[in-house]
C-alpha cells in the first residue's frame, strides 16, 4: 500500500488535513538512524511500515503515536508519548503514525477514525530537506584519474 512512498499527504476522513509531509519508515535500518533527525514540527509526521509497539528512547520531544489497522483506522491513540516512554500497539496494528504532539487533538482525531492518502497535496510531493554527502578523494592525483574515467 505504501511501500516505496518516501513522502505522502495523510487525510481523516471527515477531511481534515492531518499530515502534509509523512515520511513512511519502512525499513529495519532507518527505524534506528538518530532520531534528532525526525523531529516532528507542523505538520510533519513519520509513518513506520509495519507498525507496531513504538518507544520513545532517544527521540528529543513528545510525539503522538496513532496505531492504524490495515484499512488505516485508528485503533489506538497515544497523546504527548513523552520522551523515553513505551506506547503498546494492539493486536491487529498494521501502521504507526507518529506526529508531533498535540498534533492529534487539533486535528480532532480520536479513536474510530479513518485515515487516508491524500494524493492532491502539492507540498506532499516534496521530500524532507536532506544534505547529500559526497566523499572527495585526498589525493588530487586521484581525483583527476577518477574524473577523466
């Protein structure tokens, strides 16, 4: 369903805009790259594919957590996970929604509620700032050999 979605727009089904930039999280490693990197502002979340239960443990502020079944409804609304917290996911969670906090409330979601892909949002297309680092030989020497390849 959302596998190979770098960045997506989430929706609740009254038609609220929940998230205009969700990063879906879909594999082992980048589930345990230093958080510091997500933190969660507006109207940002991260969407962990396959979700289940979520910690908190080395993340820099509270978060909301939404575990979703397969059919993206809310079976479980966790509010202000602050911090080095453990949230448990239900039995049939199939996504975690993680968004910053309060971010829930605002929206009005609450437990019930379906989610959905909000494929018309323009800023939805545009991915998260990210530095590209690009490895420069130390020996010039090298460097022109390798250019001129």
């Amino acid at each position: 369903m959302v596998l190979g979605v770098l960045v997506l727009s989430i929706r609740i089904d009254n038609g609220v805009l929940l998230a205009a930039k969700v990063r879906v999280i879909s594999k082992f490693w980048q589930r345990h790259w230093p958080f510091d990197r997500y933190l969660l502002s507006g109207e940002q979340g991260l969407l962990l594919n396959p979700g289940g239960s979520v910690h908190t443990f080395g993340m820099p502020c509270a978060v909301d957590v939404a575990f979703l079944d397969r059919n993206w409804r809310v079976l479980k609304l966790v509010p202000l996970l602050r911090p080095a917290r453990w949230a448990l996911a239900p039995r049939a969670t199939s996504l975690a929604l993680l968004l910053p906090a309060e971010r829930a409330r605002l929206a009005g979601l609450d437990r019930g509620m379906s989610l959905s892909q909000d494929n018309s949002a323009v800023q939805a297309a545009q991915p998260f700032a990210t530095t590209v680092l690009r490895r420069v030989d130390a020996n010039p020497a090298l460097q022109q050999r390798s250019d001129r390849q």
